[in-house]
C-alpha cells in the first residue's frame, strides 16, 4: 500500500510553490484532519470532502485513505453524520461503476506511459480497480462485521450505504465476503431485517443484496430460507401487486430461486409450508390484449422458481411429491390454461410449456390429466396434439419447438399407456377408427417433409414412444405408411430404411438413426425386419466406411449395425450374427469398427446432449443428439463392443451353440418317447396288479371251499387244484414284483436324463469347454438308445 502511495505522488507530483494544491495534496492532507483532528466536527467535515472528492480521486483516496476510513467507522460510531459520509465514500471507492474522471487519468496515464504498476492495474479494467480496492478492504475481516454492524442503524444515511457497500464487495468477491457474512455473528439475520424496512429503497436494494449473498452458497441459502424469508418475499410480492407489479416482484421471485434452485434443504421446506398452493392464484392468464414487459419478465421468473421444485436432477421422492401437490393445488391446471391462451409472448410460452413438462415427467397421474386438456379450438382437439402441430410447424420459433419436443419427452416418459395410445393411433386395424388428426399422424408426416429439422423433431419424438417399451416396438412393426396417394402402404421400419437412403442432409439421417437405434435395442424382431430390407446392411456398411461422411453420422450407423449382432436371433439366415460379425471384420475392420461408435461419445454434441434431457439450441444446425439417444448409447456400447469383437472361446461357444441345440431337441424327442413308453408299462402294471388282487380273492375263495371239502372228506382232486391255484399267484406275484423293479429303474433313469438335459440346456449360452459338453451329450444320448 505504501509503494502504492508513493507511485501516486510520483505520477501526479508536488505542488509547486504558487500553484493550486493537487488533488494528490487535497486528498492527503483531509486524511490527516481525519488523523489527527480532536474536534468531531472537523473530523466530519474532512470526511464530508473526502466523500465529494472520492469519484474524482478515486485512486488516491484508496490508496491513502482507505485505513483511515476504516478507522472512522470505529471511532465516531456514534455520530450517523460522520459515519454515513465515511461509508458513502468507501462505496465511491470500492464500487464497480466507472467514473468519468477515473477515464481521464486513464488516459492521462497512457500518455505518459510511467509508473508501470499503476498503469497495468488501470490497464486491467475499471472494474479491477474497485476490485483491487475490495481485496485490500476485506484482508481485515473486522470491516466486513463493521459495515454489518451498519446495518443495526435505522438511520437511513447510515443504513443505505452499508446497504451498498456490501453490494460493492459482493459484485467483486462473492465467494469470500460470503464466507465472511457467514462467520460474523447474526450476520444473515441483520441483512434479513431489511426486507421490514418501510423505506423501498433500502428493502429494494437489500433484495439485489440477498441474491447476490445467496448465489452458490448452500449454507447461506438455508439460514435465509429458515429466517423466514418465503413468508416475507411473498408479502412483498403482495404488496406489489402480484405479476402485475414491476421490477421488485422479479427480483423477489429471483431470490426465491436462487433460495431453493438445487437445494433439496429448502425445497422440502418450501413444500411443507405450503408455499407451492401460494403459487397457483400468480399464474392467472394475462390479458389477451398484450402483456407488459415487465409481467413478462415476472411471469417467467415464476415459472424458472417452479421448475425448480421438478427438476429431473433433483430426488426422484421429493419430485413426485411436488407433481402431486401442484395438481392437487390446481396449479397445473392453471399451466395449462396458460399454455392454451392466446396472447402469450413466445418466451412465457415456452417456458410454460418446460414447466408442463416437468411436473408432469414420471408422474403417471399427471401425465393422464394433462392427455385429457383440450385446446379451446373448432373442432377441440387434445392440447398434446396442438402442441406437436406447432413442432412440426417450420414456422414457429426453434426454442418453442424445443420445448414442444421436450414436453412431448416428459410425457411419455415412464409412460407405457402413452406411448401403447400413440402406437394405436397408427396400426393399420385403427386408423379408420381415429377421426382427425392424432399424434401419431403428425409425427409419421414429419418425416416426409422437406424442413430437415422436423425430420429430427419427429424421428427423436417417434423414438421416445420406444424407450423401455418392447410392447410398442413390436406394435410400430405392423404400422404401414403411404408414401403418397395411390401408393401402396409400406410399413414404418423399412420407409425409415428407404428415407435414411434417400436423405442427404446429416441432422435427417441423425434423427432417422436414432430412431432405428432405439427400435433395435432389445427387440429381436426389430432386427429381423431391418435384416430383411433388401441393401439395407449395405447401405450402413457403406456409410461406416465413407471417410466422406459426418463423423456422427458413421458412429451412429456403426452403432445400430451392431445393435443388429448384439440382438440376432439368427432368424434370417443370410445375415445371422456370425455372418454379420464376419461381415464387419472383413469389409470395415474390428478396430475401426469399434473406434466409430467410440468417437460418437466423445463428441461435444453427445457430452451436451448427455448433461440434461432438455434439448437446447442456439441455432437449429446444433440439434444433433438426444438425450435418451445419449443414455442407450452409454448402456449398449459394451454389450455392442462384446458382440462385434468376442473374446475366443466365446466364438467357438456361437459356433457350437447351435449343435447343441439340436442335439438338444432331439434328447427332447427321445424323451417324448420314453415318457410314452412309461405311461403303457405303467398301464400294464396297474393291469397285472388288478389280476394279482383277484388272483388273490380267488385262493381265499379256494382255501375257504378247502376247508369245507376236508370237513366232508373229499380232498385229493381239491388238493391238486389248490396246489396249482397257488403255483399261479405266486408266479403273479414274482412278475409283478419284477414289473415293478423295471417301472421304479426307467423312471430314475428317466429323471436323471431330465435333470442333466436341462443342465446343458441352460448351459447352451455360456459353454467354456466345448469338447467336454459334447462329449456329455453324445454319452447321454447313447444312454437314452440303449434303454
């Protein structure tokens, strides 16, 4: 400080002996009155004339004043006069505007070109030198707590400055004076204590104070929040007249977001005061007339607080809970009056249509009653749909198409009714029955029309009716398009393959891309069709191999070729997965293969696509990938990597998977006809078993008739009977016994083929030594003849 000093009476000199003290001089000897005076009132009026002349000697009355002033604060703390002069010169010296003296000693400067640390810190901007002048004042953390103490002054030439001072401060070194406010004692607490201020002008600015205060710091966020501040900034927003109020409703509405903008803390607090029903009666529908800028600016700033509630980032819990508060409350309801009246400026109406969105993103009860909305149209129609007439619509504006893209997203999201309705609106047994038109309709003409970017708008949202639903990817299998009038229907998958042929301009075939990628994954029949497309696995070899192409383009064409060998079941013969993989290794090579679908997420529009579901676009050339698109590629791109390069013994276990399959089959077989054979020995037993029982009945009959033949007398032609009656049952009994030995070892033997054929069968998919398991079934199978 004190080379600073000195460099400055270098620069600007002595005064000579006749001449007009210098600014330099003035500065420095009211800093000695300030030093040095006894009197009060000299000591006030030095810094009177220091205020006056802080704008004009900026730089000198920092460099040789500021400790001084410092010290003012603590010495006539009584004295409001005095100290609100001192803090008004503190705010001239440490503030971010640009004064037009400080121009002219710039300029002053330049020309001399001297003193050459004085001239870099110019040189750096104006705002480094209230920046330069904020970093010297806060070293000392006791100024902080003393422009804080300030603030407990009712005075209102003491209270504004320090009001402006710390704004000053903030505006240069947020982050630690934030830290500093959080370590002073009731810190927070006195700048809360001015949003009660009756006098506007300091509850004004001490509002551009707390959003400033509040900016990406989480703790001051919570003790704002639980000093009541949600209370009183509605209050104010009350007193001002709703939305319809000016420029300090926005900037109530601007600390409440910075209050609970990704802070689950205060966002539960705000839910549980019920502070979202508080919400509902602001977002009336404004006049159709016109709306004023600033209702505008409110009403969107409105609309930013409550997306903050539903963000996707935020818990999925705490979410939910506030999508079924905002409908229970009416609140979306009010959106989607909103989003159906006429007369709203094209910014509140896209973001009402984000804020439609998110609440009702995986929420299945919100997702239904906004289905049900009908826009106020003759005839009416659902609200979704006239929402995608304006997306497919060339002539809206690119945010508000983003946002129609976006909304359509959030609906079907976690949406399998959703998405099974837009597949019906397209099957061939119920477009007759569908008068009108629907959102399948709309969509399925969007990727004939000439506009490139409605091509990508309906292939991303025709692809979002696709995720995590095979249900429906089988369903759009059967859907049938008509090209043009006349023509006969062709169905969806292969026009999207003749399309994707036919398309010239990247952002169509990214689009189209996605869509096929998203239809494949996971659907075995999906692939078969695609397969089955005459040059269509040619098609996308070529394009992986043209170096000519987008680099994009060749990645997502590599990717969907492999999702066609991760997800074969080999039932298009010509293009089983071995002959594919093979396909691959020879016409484009493994390594290359992979590195296209690598360098696809290493590509900044996969890394901004990949950061939030939103699609966002400065200019509609930027619109590439989509989010879901993003997370698919992310989750596939290893099985894709596994399935186009497998390790070797997982080649040989594809070659062999399909004998063992067969040979399998034919076990099954064997099996059939064993359990067949049982089933008659089984029959023959229960039939000798019956004849033994009777057998039976027949030598009790017989013993008793001995009995009475030896009481007559008569018994040697009944002996010899007898004798040969128990000759047969016992013979009956020795068969049936070995009968029964038989039935009990085939049935063992049976189970035991059973149980080990069931082993190999689940085996088929992950053998690791081939000879092995073969060897085991052709021993079973000779087992299975020879019994």
């Amino acid at each position: 400080m004190e080379y600073f000093k000195s460099g400055l009476k270098s620069v600007l000199g002595a005064p000579q002996p006749g001449q007009q003290p210098s600014g330099a001089d003035t500065v420095e000897r009211l800093i000695q009155r300030v030093q040095t005076s006894t009197l009060l009132e000299d000591r006030r009026d030095a810094c009177r004339a220091l205020k006056a002349l802080s704008k004009t000697y900026r730089l000198e009355v920092g460099a040789h004043g500021m400790d001084t002033l410092c010290y003012e604060l603590v010495q006539d703390r009584n004295d409001s006069e005095t100290i609100g002069y001192t803090l008004d010169a503190l705010c001239n010296v440490l503030s971010p505007e640009t004064f037009e003296e400080e121009e002219g000693l710039k300029r002053f400067l330049c020309d001399l070109r001297v003193f050459n640390i004085l001239f870099e810190f110019i040189e750096r901007g104006t705002d480094s030198v209230g920046g330069q002048f904020t970093e010297i004042f806060i070293k000392q953390s006791q100024n902080v707590s003393l422009v804080l103490e300030m603030l407990e002054e009712f005075e209102f030439h003491v209270r504004w400055p320090a009001v402006k001072l710390l704004s000053s401060m903030l505006a240069h070194r947020a982050r630690e004076v934030q830290e500093l406010v959080l370590t002073s004692p009731m810190g927070v607490s006195k700048l809360m204590d001015l949003l009660s201020d009756s006098r506007e002008v300091i509850r004004n600015d001490a509002l551009l104070l707390l959003i400033s205060l509040t900016k990406g710091n989480a703790n001051i966020q919570k003790i704002v929040a639980f000093e009541n501040a949600f209370d009183r900034l509605f209050e104010v927003i009350a007193s001002e007249g709703g939305l319809d109020g000016g420029i300090v409703v926005e900037d109530c509405l601007l600390l409440m977001y910075n209050l609970l903008r990704a802070n689950p803390s205060n966002q539960n607090f705000f839910k549980e005061g019920s502070f979202i029903q508080k919400l509902t009666p602001m977002l009336q529908p404004g006049s159709e007339d016109g709306w004023a800028a600033q209702r505008a600016a409110n009403c969107h700033a409105l609309l930013q607080v409550l997306r903050t509630l539903v963000a996707p980032a935020n818990p999925a819990q705490a979410t939910s809970a506030c999508q079924q508060i905002m409908r229970g409350s009416g609140l979306l309801g009010s959106l989607s009056d909103s989003l159906m009246a006429s007369g709203v400026p094209a910014d509140v109406l896209t973001e009402t249509v984000c804020s439609v969105a998110e609440v009702m993103r995986g929420c299945g009860e919100n997702q239904t009653f906004f289905s049900q909305v009908m826009a106020p149209s003759n005839p009416p129609r659902p609200a979704l749909v006239v929402l995608l007439m304006s997306m497919v619509n060339e002539k809206q504006p690119l945010a508000l198409r983003c946002a129609v893209l976006y909304c359509f997203q959030c609906f079907l999201h976690r949406n399998q009714d959703g998405q099974a309705q837009l597949a019906q609106t397209l099957l061939p047994a119920t477009t007759e029955q569908v008068s009108g038109v629907t959102s399948g309709t709309l969509l399925c003409g969007g990727l004939f029309s000439p506009d490139t970017l409605t091509n990508w708008f309906s292939c991303v949202a025709l692809s979002h009716s696709l995720v995590d639903n095979p249900g429906t990817k089988e369903q759009l299998l059967r859907v049938q398009l008509a090209p043009a009038e006349g023509h006969p229907g062709v169905h969806l998958l292969p026009q999207c393959l003749a399309l994707l042929q036919q398309a010239q301009r990247p952002q169509t075939r990214l689009g189209l891309l996605q869509l096929l990628a998203q239809w494949l994954a996971h659907c075995s029949a999906a692939v078969g069709h695609l397969l089955s497309t005459p040059n269509a696995v040619a098609h996308l070899t070529a394009v992986v191999c043209d170096v000519s192409e987008e680099e994009l383009v060749r990645g997502l064409s590599a990717f969907v070729l492999g999702l066609c060998v991760a997800f074969n079941d080999d039932a298009v013969v010509s293009f089983g997965r071995l002959a594919l993989v093979q396909l691959i290794n020879k016409r484009i090579g493994t390594e290359a293969f992979l590195d296209r679908v690598a360098d696809t997420t290493r590509h900044e529009a996969y890394a901004k696509a990949a950061k939030h579901p939103q699609p966002t676009a400065a200019t509609a050339a930027d619109l590439q990938l989509d989010h879901e698109f993003c997370r698919l590629l992310k989750a596939l791109e290893n099985v894709v990597a596994r399935a186009v390069a497998p390790k070797p013994e997982e080649v040989v276990e594809q070659v062999g998977s399909a004998q063992y399959k067969v040979l399998i089959r034919q076990q099954d077989e064997q099996l059939a006809q064993l359990s067949r054979q049982l089933a008659q020995v089984t029959a023959e037993r229960d039939h000798l078993a019956a004849q033994v029982n009777q057998l039976a009945a027949q030598v009790a009959q017989l013993r008793d008739q001995n009995s009475v033949l030896k009481a007559a007398g008569d018994e040697g032609g009944l002996q010899a009977r007898v004798a040969e009656l128990q000759q047969q049952v016992a013979k009956a009994a020795t068969d049936q016994e070995d009968l029964l030995e038989l039935m009990d070892d085939q049935e063992a033997k049976l189970t035991k083929y059973r149980n080990r054929l069931k082993q190999l069968g689940e085996k088929v998919d992950q053998v690791e030594d081939d000879d092995e398991v073969e060897d085991e079934v052709a021993a079973l199978t000779a087992q299975v003849v020879i019994n």
